[in-house]
C-alpha cells in the first residue's frame, strides 16, 4: 500500500500509516486525565499528533524519536491539521521504506558511481591509485559514499547528494584540466574524490538528516584527513607505502578545501591543485544550491525570499 | 640591431641603445655642478642613469616617461650597475618596439581572439547575440581588448593577458555548462566576454602597465558596465531595442563578477549564472597567478616567499 | 468621503472603503466550501480579510497585489480583527487617493524643490551647469524626484523623501562649504544634487514602497552613475561636450559616497569632494533615521527597542 | 639671528645653530677611535650627524632627546648630506625658539579662542552652561587647548591644531543645527567643545609631538570624560550640582565620538545628539587630513602616494 | 505562608499571593466593556493576566513595573495558562521576599567577601593598598558589590553574581601567580577587584535585572574607571597621594579588560598584569557560562540548543 | 675552544671557527673574477662572508644551508662588518656544538619532564591513562618533546620551549581546576599535555627553527590530532580500546584550542574543558611573549616598538 504523504492529508481522513515521531511529551489535561503529544512526520512535512487518555507505559515504549505506525483521524484545530490517534505501536525501522522518509538523488546512483570509478582510473602516479584503489575497495564505505547526503541543510541535502555532488565536480575537473597544463591532474582528481569522504562518519541519515555526536565535535574536513592517513596506514601494513610528500599534497587539498579559515579550513590552499579543488567544490555547491532555492520556491515572484546564507535575494526570471 | 636587454648588460659595456627614461631629477653635486639622475628601464628590469655636466636645457627637456636613445657605458657603483650617460635624445614612441618593454603572452593573440569569435558564436538569444556582435564590430575596441594587460600585478599582467583570461574563461564554461542545465548558457557567455572589457579604458599600457585616471576613479567593473549600456543605446539608435531584463540579467553579472562587497562589487550575485561567472573568473585568475609565481621564483626552495595577496607561501614541489 | 483608516476601525463596523489587497489565497474549509484569505491595508496598518462561500472566478479577477472595494464588517476573532468581505471589486488605480496608502513628506514639496533649484544655481563651472541643468529640465525625472521616497526602509522612507533628504543636504552643504575653502563646491552641490538620483529606477512606489527588478540586480549607486552620463550622452548630441574629466570627478562622487566597500561602493572617496558627500549624506541619513525612531516608538521608556542598524537602543530623554 | 634651517643647508657650510638631538650612540671606528653618532632636527626635517673624537663624558652629558648647540660643517657623504659636529653644547629649552622645532597653526589664535567662546556663550541650559564655564575660567588648561596639536600624526598635527579643530566643528555645528530642530543644541555645542579636551593630557609638545605615559594607557577619550566629571565634583564643592541626567548625555557624547568600536570609543552612538558629534568630527578630520595630505605632496603628479589610513591614493587634479 | 511560584500553579487553582506586575495595558471588549492585561512574573516564569470589569482608575494606579497581590483563579485558555484576576493591590517593595523575584547566587556571600578581603589583603605596595581600603570601607558600595548580579543575561546572572565571579577570578589570580614572577602582583589583585565595580552603578536589580541609563550611555569599563579616580581623589583629600603611574596602570587594566575594541574596551592590554587579568576574566565567564548552560538545558540530548554568542552548541556527555 | 660569537667579533679579528652557512651564491666581479657571497651566523646574530678568487667546485661544494668551518679575518665595509673567508670547509652537523646556533630553555628539562608526568600521573580514566602513557613510552617522540621550540617566532621559540610551555600549562591546570568543579579534570590534563604535541612534527630544530613542509601543508593543529588517533590504533592492536567518545572529546580539545577560526582551530570550543585548555595556553602564551618582549627590548625607554601581533607598544614601568 502507497504511504500517505503528509502533505497528502485532508482533514477528516482515517489514519493508518507510518510516519516518524519525534518529540513526546506526556502531559495532563485540566481534568487531570493524561495525553500525548508529538511530531509526525515523513519527508513531505510535519503535524501535531495527540493521543487522548494515554498512559505512561505507552509514552515510555515510544522511540524518541523513530518509526510507529499511527492509527487515528485527521482534523482541523484552530486551523491547523492535527492527528487524533487512537492505536501506536512501534515499528522496526528496518521494514520501513526510508524513500518516504529522506529524500534522494533522482539520477542514477549506480552509474553515477561507475562514472566516477571511471574518472579517477585516470590516475596514474602508482601510489595515489594505490590508495584510491583501497577506498574502492572498502565496500562498507562505498556504500555510504553512495547515499550519504551532501550536507544537512545547504545544499545536496538529500541521499546520494555526495555521490552527486563528487560525480558532478569530477567531470567538471576532468574538462577543465586541458586548460591548465601546469596542474597535476592525479592529485586534483584524487582530491575531488575523497574531499568530503568525511562526511560518512559526519552525518547520520538513518531517519532524518543530523549531525553525528563524533561529526560535530570534529567535523568532516578532519575526518576526511583521518581517512586517508588510515588507508595509507593499512596499506603500509600490506607492504605498499605512500610517500610523506603525497600524502601531505593530498591531506592539504582536504585541509584548505573550504578555502578561507573562517569556514572552517584549518590551512589555506597553497598549492595550485588546492586551489583547483577549492573553485570546483564551491562552484558546485553554490549553482546547486542557488539553482535548487530557485526550484524550490513556491508562488510566482521572480525574487526567492532572502537568503541568509547568500546575504541577497535570488531572481529568477528567464531571459526570453 | 637587437635590443640590448637590461638584464644582459655587464659591467664596462658601451651602450647604444633606447630606454624608458622615468623621474629624472636635476641636482647639483658637492662642487657645484650640475647632473642628471633617472631610471632607465625595459621589460627585463631597470637600472640607475647618471648623466654628469648636464644642463637645466637638457633636464626640462627629458620626458617624464618617454623613450630615450642613451649613448654611455655601463659601469659597477657600490656593487650595483648603473649607467653612465654621454649623450641622450628623444625618440618617438611610434619608432619603439613595444615588445621589449612591456612583456607580451606568450599565446598566438589571432588565433585566441577567433576562437573567442567561435565560442561566442554560439549565443542563440538574438537580442544578446545583437549586443555582442556590436561589440565585436567595434574595431578600435577589438584591437585594444586583443592587447591590454588582464591586470597592473597581480595576474596576466602583460600585452594580451586581458585576451588569454578571457579565452581560457569561455573554454572553461562551455565545458562545463553541459553539467550545469538550469544555467543559461547565453548569459553565461556573453557575461564572460564581456566581464572585464572595461579594462580597455582602465588600464593604459603604451609605454608600462598602470591606471588612467578615469580608471583609478570609476574602476573597470562600473566602467564595463556603463559599456555595455552604451552599446545598447547605439543599437537602439539602430532601431534595435535591447529589453531592459536582458540589460539587468547581464549587468548584474558585470556589477557582481568580483563576489564580495570587499574586491569592489557593488552587488552580490543573485542568479546562477552571475555565480558561475565569478567562480570560473576566480578559478582561472588564481590558478594563473599561483602558477606563474611558482614558475618566476628564482632559488631551488620548494617554497615561494609570503605572498600577502593570498595569505600564504606557495609549495611548488611535484609529486614523483 | 473619508477613507475609513485601518488603525481606527473598531470590532463591529460596517466595511466599504478601498483598500489595498495583496497575497490572496484560494482554500477549503473542513466541509469543502471554497473562501478567499488576503490581507488588507492602507499606510497606517494591515489586517486580515475573509470572503467566506468564494468563487475561483473571484479569486482569479483579484488583483495581486492592487486596489479594491471591499463591503463586509469587521470582527474580532481570537483576539484579532478581521474584515469579513461579503462583496468585493477591483478599483483603478488612478481614481485611489494615493495618500492614503503612501505616507508622505508633511514639508512643501513645490518650495523644497524651488530651494533645490536655487542652490545648484549657484554652480558657476559651465560644463557641471549644463550638465545638471539638462536633468532640470527632464519634467518627468523631476517629477519623480520630488515624489520618490527616500528609501524602503530606513531613512525618509515616505513620498518625497529623496527631495528632502536632497534638499536638506543641499541646505548643509551651502553652510559648511565656507569653512572649507579648498573644497571645489561645483563639484559638491552637484554631486549632492545627483548622488541617488537613481532612486527613481531603483524604487516602486505606485502602491507601496519596494525595490523594482532593475532597482535590485543593478542598485542606486550604478543607476545614479549611467543616469549621469546619459545625460551627457545627450549634451554632446546637441554639441554641448562634458570633458572625462569632469565626468570622472562627478561619477567618483557618486560612486564612493556610501564611504565603505561593504557599504555598497566600489570605489572608496579619493577627492575632497567624495569625502564631503559621504559624511553630509550619512550625516543626513542617520539624524534623520535616529530622530523619527526616537519620535515614532509608542509608550514611555526613554529607550526604544534594539536597533539592528545601530547596533544600539536609542535613548530619548531630553535634558531639562 | 634667523634659525638656518634643516631644509635650507647645502653641502660645505657652516654650521652654528641650535638642533633637537636624538637618540645619541657611541661607537668605536676600526682604528678603536670613539665617535658619536645622532639625529639632528628641527620641524623642516632631520640629518645624520657626526662628532669624530668624542669621548664617554660627551656622551653622557648628551641630552636623549633634547636641545644643543652645534658648530661644525655639513658635507655629502654616499649622496647624503651630513653634519660632521666639531662642538656640541647642551641649550636650555626656555631659550630654544619653539616655534622652529613645532609646526603651529597660520590661523590667528587669539580671534579663533575668542570665537570659540562666543558659540558655546550661546549654551542655555544653566547646568550646561556652569560646566563650559568652569572649563573656560580654568586658565591653566585654556592655554594647553589652544596650544596642543590635534593628533601625532593623522590630522591637525601642529601646535594649536586642537583649537583650530574644535574651532572649526563649532562653526559647523551652529551653521547646521538650525537644519535639525529635534537635535538639542546646547548638547552638541557642549559636546564639541569637550570632545577632545582629553587630548591636553594625552599629547606632549615641548619639543616634538608624541603621547605621554598616561595618554597611552588611558588614552584621550576616557581622559576628556573624567576631566568633565572631576569639573563636575569642583562644582559641586562650590554648590553647583550638575545633574546625572546632563553628566550622562554628555558623557556619553565623548565616549561615542569615534563613532564605532574598532576607532577605540567603548559606546556607540545613542542620541541624535551624539551621531551630530560624530559626523562633525569625522567630516572634519578627514576634509582636513585630505586637503593636507595633497597640499603638501611634492610633484607634478595627479595622484598622492597610497595613504593607508585611506585606503586610497587621493587625486588632486581641480575641474576647469 | 511560601510563595505560590508561577511555574508550580496548575489550571482551576485559587490564587492569593504577590507577583511582578509589566506593562498593564487597559483594553475594551467588543460588547465595550473595560478590561485590563498584565503580565505577572517571579523568578520561575510570567503568565498572562486578566482583569475583567476594571476601571480607568484601577488601570492608573497600577505600577509599571512593581509588585502587586492578585486574587483570583488560573484557567487555561487555548492551551495557555493564565490568571483571572479578581482583586489586584500594590504591594510596598520593601516587603517583597526578594528572593521570590531574583534568583540568588548558591554560595555564602559572607564567607566569600571575607576571602575576598583575605586576598586582597596581600597587596603590599602602600598607595594601592590605601585605594583598595578605600573601596572596603565604604559599607554601602561593599553592599553593592556582594549583591550585583554578574550580568543581566550571559553569566553570573543572579544575585551576588559579581561578588561570586570577584571571588574565583582572585582565587585563581593567586592560584597561577607563582607561576609568572615577571608579573606584579599587587596591580592583578587590584585589578581582579575592582575590573568590575562599575556594574554597582550600571545594574539594577530592585525587581529584575536590567541596565540603568546611566549604565547603558557609559557602561561599567568607564564606570568602573571613574569610581577608581574618585576614590583616589577622596584619598587625595584626605591627605594620601595616589601616584599618577599607579592610577594609570590600574585604570590601564580596568579599560583593557575585555581584551579587545570590538568587546567594548577603549584600550588594548599593554602590560603582562592587564593580559593577565584579561584571561582569568574570560576563562571565569566562559567557563561559568557554559557550564551553566549544560546545566540548565531541559531535556536528554548531548548537546544544547545553538548558543548564538559562542558560535556553537554545547556537548555535554561525560566520559565514562 | 669556546665558540667566538657573531656578536662579539670586533673588526680585524682572526677567524677560525664553525659557523652556520646560509644562501650562498657565485657571482663574478667586474674584472671577472669569480667570488662567493654567503651568510655565516650562529644564535647571536649574521654577517656576510665573502670568498674571494673561488671556483664553482667549492661553491657546488657547499651545503645550502648547513654548518661550515671558516678561517679568514673580519673588516669593517661601508660601516658593516663582513668576513673575509680564505678557507672554508663543511663540518658534520654531528660535531656542531647545538647550543651555539640555537637558544635553548633556561630551566631544567629533565626536572620540567618529570613534573609533566607526575601532573599527567594524576589521570585517573583508565582510557586516557592508557593513551597518555603510550606517548610517554614512545622515547623517541618524548626526545623530541622535550627539544622542539614551542614556536619559530612568537613564544617560546627556543630548545626545550614546547616541555617549558606545557610544563607551565599543567601547573595552572592544577591550580585552577579545584575553583571549577564541573570540569572534568582528566580531559584537561591529557588535553594540555598533548595540545601542541604535533608540533615534534611541525617544527624542525636541527640547525635554526623553521618549519617542515609537512607543517607547513597541514599544521600541528591537525597533526595532534592524527598522533593520538594513531596511538589509539596502535592500543587497538595491542589489544586497548578506546572509546570514540573518549577520542572525540580528547580530539575536540585539540582541534578547538586556538579559540578561533582565524587562529586555525577548524573547530570552536563546545565542552567546557576545550574552553579551559583553550584559555590556559593562550594565557601562557601571551603572558610569556609580553614578558620576554620586554624584557628583551634594549633601551631605556618604558615602552617597547610597536607589536604588530599584539596591535600595541607594551609598557615596562614598573611601580615603585
């Protein structure tokens, strides 16, 4: 049976689905009687949820948060849609179809990462392919590599947005690179790749899109660093060394990547292929993100609302 | 006869050759004669003149700059080189070739600018198709876009260099406007060839690289704009109007290719194609000017010096 | 009749006056009945509107925003007034007493102009005269000039606002100049005359005060600057030549009057005179934004609230 | 005798004149011989001097700074004109000529003090008026104010330039007030004249300009700010009680004069009263500071150097 | 009989105790009957009142602010708690139970102003010594000082906030001063006490805590740096001399304190005792503040909400 | 035979002693002949050398930098002191005496390491306990912690300054932390003990203090934080876990101990230990800065030079 979305819902309809819940509170009523209330929501929007006569038992069996399946009746209250639940009950987060929950990439996760497989087989200095190689081979990572998003609100907010955004600043890469013969394709390609691999173990995206406690204590512009040190690491163990030299090239592409200090880049590009990588990555995120602001945007202005982020409005208008 | 270059000339040589003469200063010596001091210089470097038993006729008649024919010998002062002048006559800046005092790209100027004609060729929108096009018929302007510098320091700081960053921008944006499909490409290409054509009226170049007045005043970003609008008006005249949206779409470009407030943009950009626009003008001036100081460093350091524009010294040891 | 003003309407009244509609909305009650939300507003206040049992037809003929007669009553509901519309019907614009919705200078236009006129008559240079005489005499600038608000927001933000923020810094700058002889004040009353003469493209007020499309990618600053050498465009047709240079002391003017490149001014003042705008202009501005705060704040403290802007509170007590 | 000065004096004179003395060394030549090296200066500039067979007495006996006597003979030693010192005699600074070692301001003190204090005669609030008065009887104190420069170095950097300043913000002051009816005048006046009082303890001028011990710790604002409230304490042993309320408003007018953190004022501007301050001290300082700075650059050029208080070369070429 | 405190009244009590009456606004209904809102706070939260049938002339008799007793009934009104007041009567402030309204440092204010005089009664050096018992023995500011909260909002915001904070900054000066014997001791005690003895004067705290206008117009930096020369000059009067040079080291340190412009210092720490109390002032706040923000954040998370001064949230989790 | 020091080499000198070499370049003089100009210094100042009648083999010979043996004489030229080299010779940098080319820490290291232990001693988390001694027991690194500068330049910049540095650190961690009760102790310790322990990597320290390339590409920020994630794997492997909330709260203290983004720290302080070990080094840091500037500025003068990194002179005077 289809879910039905949130923003689907007419007052008046009965309820039975499931949706994620967040936020409980147990509280009495003037009369004394107790009641829950909290968040529904899947990732088309949010309501209140009340549920009458509850007890503490069944507040206590709720996750906080996590998937239940609610049974109840959709109605207005002051103007607001609200659920009235009669039925909760928990459900395995592993028999829930996430989709309905985050949302994803609408291209082609597999053949995006085939593609980017396909760019970073250009690399030719041995120990660089070397350690990419390792990456490749890390299934578990490559996994996440392939849905984690690419950021929790800014810009390819969704699963596979990493993906997405890596594939795109590959190509990109590879088609600029003609253009500027004095800069070392294999490190700017090796760069792109891993830049924000990091971001795997910053993020967490198993009901909604947060920051893990390890990833907003250290961020992922270190882990990132981390990561490949580790790989060298395993790969020292195996027998093949990295030289100190490129590991320093490829980790100062991953420090300076965000370009100034104040964003969090505990160094400054100060090689030409950091530089490189800095302008792909930031091209990037922002025709993305202005783009996908100026979609997104209900109603029929040609001025989106003002973007803090970008300290200006966007217009949107076509030409002709 | 060849032109004898400043950095070739040893110690104990007779020179016969023309300079630009620059601040030359009448003063008198312990014993109450009278001599000329001025800087001599090519696009190879500048040395010390001294022109002794001069006359106040001589001194008013030296130009401040100009081309000067100097007849004398060099010799070693205080471990320095100078030039000590026996005869010296004006000579017209027409009969100098420019090339041995301002440093030129390296590029084949023809070629870059047809296939700068190609590229933007391809705008299919006929009203800016229009506007560049009288752009491009505009003769004058087309000799001066082929030959200014791109800037007085800081990158492409030689004949052409206006013409070689602008060719290198548009290859870069039709190759990667393919990944970019909600950005208009007309936009994007006229808004490149165009981002900096002010230059030809800020920069002056005949005889070194520096700022006219009315540059140092209005600033090229204002006067490309102001261009533009005075295109516009002359195809108006011509009975074709150019629609104000396309006038503000491609001016907003212009007004916000610097990025930020603080490098001189009145405007901070508000559409996707004006953010391409900066990024691909930042990618391609920086990684110019970080190449370029990598390669003119004299010394066998894996480092440059502090560079104070970018924050940081510049690593330039290859990998393998 | 009088209009009937939005802040005097009490719970109960009979509604027909015009107002101004805007952000209109479509929606169905819980029983499907369709009715029309929008807001309703005149220059003292805004209040919601209902029109229960609505028509699509009604809602598309709406104008979004625009005038309108509205019969109905008003009510309190939770607390709030609302106007419950039982007929509504679109008004021209034209026949609307502007006034009503547009706060307006309480000073005489007509004889603030006429000073105006005065002051720059005293511009001796015959190129900066026929310059600033040539925006005299265009009737349908001036006309905006004496109507344009000062701004949208912040200072002499009211019909006429920019006449009398000109006139008053016109009035400043005739009684300091004597205290500044080398101060050119040719230059000065006609860079004070002009310096936001692009407020009039750059600011709609027909129904309220807002930015135009061009007015927001472009800005004042740059729209002031071209206005300016159109208008000697247009001398130099009727054979009347600006030299460069007395267009390029005017147009830096202009150009660096806001003081700071975070300010919005691609240039930083370089003359005298650039400096002496600036400061009468802020000087101007902030007086005058500083004591209609400290004016318009209801209720007793002699402190207004936190001023973003300011970074301060205001402090209103008088000293004896 | 008239004072030869510093500026004035050719290669093979002789010299027998009084100089400030700097900064004193001595030192052994190869031979083991002691020499005395040092500055010698007056307000026209500065050269080296040199005083061969010196011994330890004569150095000690050298004041750091202070005034001597110097016979001996300027010659030209590497293109520099030095003093070689044949006697040097120490010159009690009551008999030195200040007025050749400190520049002063060509306006006429007298009729700028008497000026002074015929504006602020206009003061009507009595508190106001006891608090200026007790300041104008202090006579010990009037004679530093119009004797004290402006600054170190920025502006008004000459003996009576605080005067001159002050002198110049009241005219201002009276000829603009009338154009802002909500601002309180006796404020403002008040807040003038005091405004930099502090600077009377902050600088030293006996034989050149610097700042004292306590000027640097504690710096002229704070000091102007407790010199009116320790005014206030004598008033009140007399019997006048200047109320909080007044001591506030004006004090807060000194703290907030430098109108921005980053200038050094602990507050910013709060009342009307103090941005009027404000705006006519920055107008002020800076029209000063920029007619100064191209009054006194040497040269044909249009251009001054870069001033990096400024953030800009200034341009001085006047229109017609 | 114990306060009934706001955040422990549940709905359909009877009401009879004293609370915080702000901004009573005298409204009418739409029958146009008279009634009157209120706000009603302690120190554990502010509810809404409502006084029906009242009269103009209860409406003017009530404080705005002051304490008052309400007799009436809670009820909950759309989701909200709020008081139906039946007779409302002021209450003279100095019967109040001011602990009720103000929350109060945990620790013995006794105990600590004696270990407070304990350590700064190791200042050895005589005219610092006599300042500082100057301070102790005026009993009425000492009642300030053990008294004053800390701050109205960021840490030590409760009564005897300032003494705690006075208190731990001393023990940890003498804590670390053995540890940098370059640093003199005398001037960091004395320094430590007094860095903040102008928040007597800039806090009110009769009712709640807020800025009084003198506080705000000159702040506690200056206040505090005024109160130090005051003293000295009492101390003056009475026939002991303060030298200047330990007037401006103090006071050095008093306007330094905050260690930067943009925090509201006038001067930057220039002696290693102004660094010094610098640091232990910041850690004492930084760490109290955030400390007490893991604290007192509701709920079961690791991390606080975004706290907008530190640029951050706050992690919480304790190791093991 | 004592080492002769540059800064007490009197002119006319017989030389025979080890010197370090820097930037040694062939040039030939005016008459052909080929000469070497070089910089010999040690740790108490630099002199140019010059070998004249030299040969490519010699200069090809010498180390670019690195230690040589000079024989030759010194002379004074044009007022500077210069050394004649006749024979050079290259000295194993085994051979070299240290402490005549690099200061070194006036305490004692072995006592200052001893402490270090017994503070970190006190870490009870057996986690913690574990990392902090697997560092201890790495001799080699624990060598080079005891040696490395704790800076090129601004603190500490001499042998021994990183253990004098962390050594001072955890006695005020000690001191401090019974006043704040909610910190938990063991986190600061190991954070202060191993805040700045990359810096073994940073720095190099062989001849003079500069940095490697790999701290210049990464920095000891992010090289901290590597080490103990290694230590961590290297426990792993022998059988230790620690736990990732242990590392993370450990690593967040590194990554956040410059306080700021602009100082690197590509993280801010979210726990109140990182704020601790945040202000506990930066308080050592500056106290020892100030007081070492001051101490080492000759003159008799009360102020030193203008500090550009500290934005203020610093005052020495000390009271009575």
């Amino acid at each position: 049976m289809a879910h039905k979305f949130i923003n689907e819902i007419e007052p008046g309809e009965a309820i039975d689905d499931v949706y994620l819940a967040r936020d409980p509170i147990l509280r009495s009523t003037t009369r004394g009687d107790l009641y829950i209330a909290m968040f529904l929501s899947d990732r088309t929007g949010r309501l209140n949820g009340r549920m009458w006569q509850a007890t503490e038992e069944v507040y206590k069996a709720l996750p906080k948060p996590g998937f239940v399946n609610v049974q109840g009746r959709s109605e207005l209250y002051q103007n607001n849609l609200q659920i009235i639940i009669n039925n909760i009950s928990i459900v395995d987060t592993k028999k829930v179809s996430l989709e309905d929950f985050l949302s994803r990439t609408d291209k082609d996760t597999k053949q995006m990462f085939e593609e980017v497989k396909k760019i970073i087989g250009r690399i030719k200095n041995p120990q660089l392919k070397s350690l990419v190689d390792e990456f490749l081979a890390d299934k578990e990572l490559m996994e996440k590599f392939c849905n984690v998003p690419g950021g929790v609100k800014l810009h390819h907010d969704y699963l596979g947005g990493l993906l997405e955004h890596t594939h795109n600043m590959l190509r990109v890469a590879i088609a600029i690179l003609p253009f500027y013969p004095d800069v070392q394709p294999d490190l700017v390609l090796a760069g792109v790749f891993l830049h924000d691999i990091g971001k795997t173990e910053e993020l967490s995206y198993d009901m909604a899109f947060s920051y893990t406690d390890s990833g907003q204590l250290i961020g992922h512009i270190v882990k990132s660093f981390i990561m490949i040190n580790q790989k060298a690491d395993v790969l020292k163990a195996k027998g093949t060394d990295i030289e100190q030299t490129i590991l320093d090239a490829l980790g100062h592409i991953i420090l300076s990547h965000h370009g100034a200090y104040d964003y969090g880049s505990p160094k400054l590009p100060a090689t030409p292929e950091a530089f490189m990588v800095y302008y792909i990555d930031d091209l990037d995120a922002k025709v993305s993100q202005v783009t996908s602001a100026i979609e997104s945007e209900p109603g029929d202005s040609d001025w989106t609302p003002w973007k803090t982020a970008l300290q200006t409005r966007l217009y949107r208008k076509k030409i002709e």
